[in-house]
C-alpha cells in the first residue's frame, strides 16, 4: 500500500514541476502554475505493477 501511495506522490510531483516549468517556457510566466489530473492518479497507482 505504501508503495502505491509513494509512487502517486512521486508521479503528480514530477508532473506538477514539468508543467510548471513547461509553462515558464512558453509564456514565461514567473508564477511557477504547476497542474495536474485527478484521472492520473490511478495510472500512477498501477505503475509499480507493471
């Protein structure tokens, strides 16, 4: 179970810090707006067992 948690905090921070940084290269907007998915959650979760 701690894995699965530890993979879904690992996998919306990472993409929480790309689409921040992504966005402060395109519109280089200072605001640092990370985002994310709720529907990634579950593919996060199934990726230590894959």
């Amino acid at each position: 179970m701690t894995l699965i948690i530890g993979f879904i905090f690992i996998g919306v921070t990472m993409e929480v810090i790309f689409t921040s940084i992504m966005d402060f290269i395109k519109d280089k907007d200072p605001r640092l707006k990370g985002e994310t998915y709720l529907w990634m959650l579950p593919i996060y979760a199934v990726l230590p067992f894959i």
